[in-house]
C-alpha cells in the first residue's frame, strides 16, 4: 500500500458507496479510506446483502470484492446489468495469484466499470471512485 490514511485529504460531499467485502479488517480499513474522503459508505458482507441493500437505498457506486460467500463480486456485476439505471462499479480481488486467473479482467468482461487487484493502492482506488461517481452523476443530471 503506497499511502497511509492520514494521507487521504476529505472533500466536499463525494458520493454513496456500497462497500461489499467478507473480510472485516479490509473492509474497515477501506471504509475508513473512504470516509476520510468524504464519502458516505454502506457496507455489505457478500454480495446476496449488497444486492439486498441496493434494494432498499440508492448507491452511486459499488465497490465489491470477486470472492466472497453466498454470491460473490461476479454475480453482483451480472445482476447489475439488469438495472436500467445501475451505479458503476469497481471489482477487486486478491485471489488472482492464489487461483492462478485474471480475476479482474474477468470482471470487466463482465461489466465491471473498473477493477484493482489485491492489496489496494487506496490513492488510486478512491481518485477512481471519484471519477466513476463524477461520471454516473453527470449522466444522471443529462438524462
């Protein structure tokens, strides 16, 4: 990790992010990235909460492990592409090298917006976060 969290500098409202992981401590710790960004984060603990939580409260983005327990990060990107109008979302993994597969390119081939390998650059992960949101807000606002 090339930054600490001391390091992330808040700015104005940046948007909504699901945080789906199974592991708490790196879930915490990204979380913990992410508020001192000024972001406001949900957290889910595998992808059958996180698509349960998007049905109770809009996101504008979602930030989503690939392995994980009842639905991983893969089924989270496929039914997303249902949603007419679905968050963009960041897939990230750390199983690549273990499992010996291009875990996140195999998320973008499925739709994932943008994806980050394991352990995370956080200053790339949240610069990342806040042009997707950018992005998805503008589109929102011209449609």
């Amino acid at each position: 990790m090339e930054m600490t969290m001391y390091e992330v500098r808040p700015k104005a409202k940046a948007g909504r992010i699901l945080l789906v992981d199974d592991d708490p401590d790196f879930r915490n710790m990204v979380a913990t990235a992410f508020t001192r960004a000024g972001f406001s984060v949900r957290e889910a603990t595998n992808g059958k909460a996180a698509l349960a939580a998007l049905g109770e409260q809009t996101v504008d983005l979602i930030v989503t492990d690939i392995i994980m327990p009842e639905a991983d990060g893969y089924e989270v990107i496929v039914r997303l592409q249902a949603m007419p109008s679905r968050p963009p979302l960041i897939a990230m993994s750390g199983g690549s090298v273990r499992l010996r597969m291009e875990l996140p390119n195999m998320a973008r081939l499925l739709g994932a917006d943008a994806a980050f390998e394991k352990p995370l650059n956080l200053a790339a992960l949240i610069k990342e976060a806040g042009r997707l949101i950018d992005e998805h807000q503008k589109k929102t606002l011209a449609s």
